[in-house]
C-alpha cells in the first residue's frame, strides 16, 4: 500500500540532492496558470455575470446573485448541531488565544541623539478569505483565516466559498454558520480561481481586496500565482503533507492512524514516515490495512494517496539522518514521535508546523490546539510561515530626525551617494545645510 526508500548505509547527501531523493506530489501550478489566465480575466471584464456563469459550469448551481443574504447565515447559524456548535466554539476560544498573542506593538528606537525609527503595525484594509468546499467541507479553514484577520486589526473581511447544488446554491451550512458566529457577513458563493479573481479585480458586488489568503485546488494556487503583485497572498497552498519522524517507541497504531488521518484530504496527500526501526516501518505496514479497511474514503482518496509516488515509509541509519531528512523536506505538518521528541523538536528548522510527542497529533491542530492549519506545502516551509496575525499586517518605518542629527550623518549619506553613482542624492542632504531657496 505504501512504497519504501531506503537511505541507510551512505552518507546522506546535502540540499537538494537529498530533497530529490523523497517522494513529494506532482504539483504543475504553471500549467494550470494557462487555463486559469482567461478565467481570470473574463471576471475582470465581465464581473458577477462571468461568477455566475463560471458556478453553473464548474459547481453546477444556477445562481441569481453571488453574495449569500444575511437571512442564510442566521438560519445556518440557528440551525446548526449544538455539539458542532460547541466545538467549532472552543476551536474559535483556543485560536484567538494563540494568535491575540501574536500582535505586535509599535517600537521607537533611539539610534542617535535627535533621531529615531519608530516601527510601527498597520492591518491590510480588506482581505478576501477562501475557504474550500469540494472534496470535503471545512469550517475550520473559516476560523483558521478569520481569527488572525481579526485579531490583526482588518476591517473589512469577506469570505467566499463554492455553491453546493444540495443546498441551493449557497456554499455549505457549516460554513455559513462558521462565519455568522464569527460576525463575517460578508460571504459569496464563488468558488476556485474565479473567487481569487473576484477578490483581485472588485465586481459589481465585491469590492477588490488588498490580499487573499486559505487553502484551495491547484486553480486556487495558480490564480493566486496570477495576481501576486496585484494582491498579496499567503502561499501558494498544494496538497496536504503529513511527515513523522519516530523511532522504536513509537507505536505503531498512533503512526498509522496519523498517516491515514492526512491522506483521507486528497488522493495527492503526501504521508510520509521517517524512521530508523525497521521493526516499527513493518508495524505500521501491517498496521494501515486492517485501519484503512475500516475507514470512510477509502478509494477515492486515502489508498491512491499512500500508495502514490508522494507517500513513503523512508529508513535511514540513525534518529539523526532522520532530522536532517525532515529538515530537507520541509513538511507542511512534521510530528515527532521519539524518545526525545520535545529536544528534537527544537532542532527542526523547516516545518509549517511541529507536533511533539504521541499526545500532539497532526488532527488537533487541524482542529483546536489553537495553531493555525493554513501552512506551507511542498516544502515552502523551508522559506515560508504558515498564516498568522503577522500575515495580515504591514510594518511602516517613520524616520524622525533633528536638524542636528541630521548634519552629523550627513557627510556618510554624501560619501555612499557619492560610491553609487547617485549624486543628487547627497545633493538633496547638503542642500539644507549650504544653500537655501532664494527669497526665504
């Protein structure tokens, strides 16, 4: 069901060449940019009636508008399961924890008598959000975007997720009641690359916005790689990554159980085990039968997921290759499960996320350890964060210098000016101190 690389034996080779050698999804975002760019651009030319053209193609829903009426967030609030409810409460309570935390103050440093830089935070003013509804509905991606949208200060938030054909045309009433309880009011029935696009042009309904942000389908990632200078972005989110890296007192249920756990997402969900016991690889093979076998999803999703070219079981020599085999794939979720997991946890460098030891599952960040979910993927982790308050804030300098402070610079700004070629530069410095516009 899961194929093996074995590692053992030579040294591991460095950087990429180590990267080349683990499996990862085939993930072609440029050509899928080529079939997105005219979608895109028909929304810029043709706005909503472009969204209600491209839902009935792609999602299969007749629509009279785009926008959801508030009267359809109050009612899916209203009648939303109270232990769904309850839940997706206490995943909201524990997200607002984590990410209040995260805000930053504005900071005056002194660098000289008479001159300062102060940094100071400013919230992006609207932000589009996109939360997905093919394969699989998910309210939780709502909390993991809106949280740090509001507790980084945005004031305008809109959020769009596609129309289901078996409720009308609205997207999912769980994710509807996800936002009504999170006061988002603004929600469209618009799904793929045609939300990206609305969210980057404005249509008759939508006013533009300054950034998007939440996972999607390759269409999502390849408009989103459309519109990066237009608007900003979170990353360019591909299939869901699980990545454990244990050892002999790992147990093998747990390993299974978590491996699974990811590749029920897609059939190019990646799960990939690290080990250096070939005792628990053989456990864990034996294991993900009988689990698989009683799971939901099964052939759609989770076996053509374990068994691609983007799932292993990887051995190597020692718990220490194993580390650098993690750091070199920069996994989107990376759960260490060793005898030493918390201090092997602090030597990971390159992770979306880090969940340390048999009690941290990959699924409780999913849900309610108060992380956010929305991480790199395809190992972006290695240069990229997963999204958080800092996300959706920009950092402003403001340079305030005295007359005084200025003049003692002065002669350093004319000397670099001066090596760069840039004489105005420093023109523009000494201007105050040699001459002064005639007539003052």
């Amino acid at each position: 069901m899961i194929s093996r690389i074995d590692l053992r034996g030579d040294a591991l080779p460095e950087g990429g060449a180590l990267r080349d050698l683990l499996p990862r999804a085939e993930f072609d975002v440029e050509a899928a940019l080529e079939k997105v760019r005219p979608i895109c651009e028909d929304v810029h030319h043709r706005g909503d009636a472009a969204l209600i053209e491209y839902a009935e193609k792609f999602d299969g829903v007749r629509l009279d508008q785009v926008r959801v009426p508030a009267s359809a967030l109050a009612r899916a609030l209203d009648e939303l399961d109270p232990e769904v409810r309850a839940a997706l409460e206490e995943s909201v309570r524990r997200a607002r924890i984590v990410h209040r935390a995260q805000r930053r103050s504005e900071h005056t440093t002194q660098v000289v008598p008479g001159g300062t830089v102060t940094e100071k935070w400013v919230p992006v003013d609207r932000v589009g959000l996109y939360a997905p509804g093919g394969r699989s509905v998910y309210p939780s991606s709502v909390i993991m975007n809106v949280v740090p949208a509001q507790e980084a200060g945005v004031e305008s938030i809109a959020l769009a997720s596609p129309g289901q054909k078996e409720f009308a045309g609205l997207p999912h009433p769980t994710i509807l009641a996800a936002c009504a309880l999170l006061g988002v009011d603004e929600v469209y029935a618009v799904g793929g690359a045609t939300a990206v696009a609305m969210f980057a042009y404005g249509t008759e309904t939508c006013a533009p916005a300054n950034m998007v942000t939440g996972p999607g389908n390759i269409w999502v990632a390849a408009a989103k790689r459309y519109f990066t200078g237009r608007i900003g972005i979170d990353t360019e989110a591909g299939p869901t990554e699980i990545a454990v890296l244990a050892d002999d007192t790992a147990d093998p249920v747990h390993v299974a159980a978590d491996l699974i756990s990811q590749a029920e997402h897609d059939p190019l969900a990646a799960a990939v085990l690290v080990t250096d016991s070939e005792v628990l690889a053989a456990a864990v093979e034996r294991e993900l039968e009988p689990q698989v076998a009683a799971t939901k999803h099964v052939e759609d999703r989770i076996k053509p997921a374990l068994s691609g070219r983007q799932s292993a079981i990887v051995l190597v020599s020692d718990i220490e290759d194993g580390l650098k085999v993690v750091n070199a794939y920069g996994a989107e979720h990376l759960e260490i499960q060793t005898a030493d997991a918390a201090a092997l946890a602090a030597r990971v460098r390159n992770a979306g996320a880090v969940f340390v030891g048999p009690w941290a599952p990959v699924s409780l960040g999913d849900y309610a350890a108060g992380s956010n979910h929305v991480l790199p993927t395809g190992g972006c982790a290695c240069h990229s964060s997963g999204l958080s308050v800092q996300s959706f804030l920009r950092g402003i300098h403001i340079v305030d210098y005295t007359r005084d402070a200025l003049a003692e610079i002065t002669h350093h700004v004319v000397t670099l000016a001066e090596a760069e070629d840039l004489p105005a530069h420093g023109a523009a410095l000494k201007a105050r101190f040699e001459w002064k516009v005639p007539g003052q």
